[in-house]
C-alpha cells in the first residue's frame, strides 16, 4: 500500500473528533443533524476529504459534550494538521500517558528503539520501571503507580499485534544495578525472556566498541503500512516527533551504524545468560560491592 502523505498532528485530530462522536453514544446521523451538516460532510470531514472552521469544529464537540481538556485538545490541532513535526512541551513533568506514542504504536509495523545508558522502558520490568521512576525528581510520589501502569500497558501494544520490534542496548546498561541487587538479576533474566518472543530482537552494542553513532541521545523509530516513519526523541520536559524526511533517514543512519557495531540476537543472547549467570553467583553486594561485570567475546 503506498504511504500517504499525513502527519502525526492530522492523524491525532481525526482520531480525537471520531473517538469524541463514539463518546457521544448518538449515530453519526444524528450529529451530523445537530451540529446542521449533511451525513455525507461529516463522513468527508471525518475521512480527510475536508476541513472545517474553527466555530463548526468548537459545535461539533459541544453537540458531542467533549471534555473541557479534550475539546481545548483538538481545537489547538485544527489548524496545523498539516505541519509535519511536532515539539510538545510539557508544564511541570512528562505525562503520564503519552497519548501521540499510544496512538501511532496501535498502526506501526516496526519499532527500532535506542538509549545510550539505561534500557528502554519496553524492556523494563516492572521493579526496575518503579526504581527508575522513584529516582526521577520531577515525578511526584502520588503519580509513580499511575505511571508504573501506564508505561506496563505501553508495553501491552507490543504483543499479539504483528509488530515487529528491535532493540539496540549498551553493554553498560546491562552492569547498571537499577533497583539493587535482585531487581538487577530480576531484569536480566525478563530480557531473555522478552528475547525469546519471536517479533522481538535484542542486540548489545559492546563496551569494547568504544564510540559509537548513539552516543548522542536515546530515540524510538516507527514505521508504518499506511504512511511516513516518524522519530520520537523523549526530553525531562518535552517530546520532539521528527517527520522530516532527511531528519528521519539521518536517525535510520545512526540504526544502521549501530547494528554494525552491535552483536546479533544469538550473540547478545549469549552475553545476557552470562550475566545472568555471573550475578545470580554472588550475593547482594557481589565483589567489591558490585555486580561482577562480564564480558563476551564478539567473534563468538
């Protein structure tokens, strides 16, 4: 199927107003009829056909009694539908629910994620996700089981889906004792769990390589049937959303740097059950107070 020339922006409208009309519990009909347009306009609004004023749009979701926060949601996105990038800046902290990741996550068809010193929150388990967010001073206590299920249900959308996910990770997140000693065991026995999942490749990039292409920051890349990848780059106060076309191939030059360096899923599956070994053989503070810290020979 060939991609259609949308946005993330365009994309988090239409489903907002359709999800707003479900909510409504009336037949399309019968908003159609409230808000003064014929059923066929607001099937062509609803399928991208055509655009509406600001004043019809603010009528349609108060014949739908939309949420105050929703309604100021949609209304802000009508007019840059068409804009492709999107910086969304955030007031105090991260949200809980990143509602644009959750939506564009249910149509990708590949995930390829990197982070230069932790492991992605897809991979987390549960104990090592709570640590992580205890440690953040911008999330306050009250929100840490909130965010703990919404980053668990995030987690959700990869499975069961057909989507196929590949995961870049550093040798040095692998030896960070997040959570303590038995969370850290904890973790690296879920990774090879999650590694035996067949639509999910892990692959270590080995301290010995030295500097490498993800050295700069931590990102996910989505593609899709229906229409243009996109790059999520997560910040302490916002998310950045790349659609620019030379943008995107730029972060796809740094996944094909890092696969080069990296070791393939056999190899890096290898490296993982010996570090599994290694720390499940010592006790809570291990030698010196930490975990013994392996290494596997790449040519292996």
């Amino acid at each position: 199927m060939p991609q259609r020339c949308s946005t993330a922006r365009g994309r988090e409208f239409g489903e907002g107003v359709r999800a707003a009309i479900k909510a409504s519990g009336m037949p399309a009909r019968r908003v159609a009829e409230l808000v003064g347009w014929q059923e066929a306009k607001l099937s062509d609004f609803l399928n991208g056909k055509i655009g509406c004023t600001e004043t019809e749009l603010a009528l349609l979701l108060g014949v739908c009694r939309t949420p105050v926060d929703e309604r100021d949601h949609l209304l802000a996105l009508r007019p840059a539908t068409h804009v492709k990038g999107w910086w969304q800046k955030h007031s105090l902290s991260a949200p809980e629910r990143h509602r644009t990741l959750v939506q564009n996550l249910k149509s990708a068809k590949n995930l390829t994620t990197w982070h230069p010193h932790a492991l992605p929150m897809f991979l987390q388990s549960a104990d090592y996700m709570r640590a992580t967010i205890a440690a953040s001073p911008n999330v306050p206590d009250e929100e840490a089981d909130r965010r703990l299920k919404a980053g668990q249900e995030l987690q959700e959308l990869l499975v069961g889906r057909g989507l196929q996910c590949t995961f870049y990770v550093h040798e040095q997140a692998l030896h960070l004792p997040v959570g303590g000693h038995d969370v850290h065991v904890s973790q690296v026995h879920h990774l090879l769990l999650m590694g035996v999942r067949t639509n999910i490749t892990i692959k270590i990039v080995p301290t010995a390589v030295g500097a490498h292409a993800g050295m700069n920051e931590a990102f996910t890349r989505l593609t899709f049937r229906a229409h243009e990848p996109l790059i999520f780059l997560e910040h302490e106060y916002s998310m950045l959303i790349e659609e620019d076309s030379g943008a995107v191939e730029a972060y796809q030059q740094v996944v094909r740097a890092l696969d080069r360096a990296s070791l393939d899923a056999e190899q890096s599956k290898a490296m993982l059950c010996c570090l599994g070994e290694s720390l499940s053989a010592v006790d809570s503070t291990g030698r010196d107070g930490l975990p013994t810290a392996v290494f596997v020979d790449a040519s292996l």
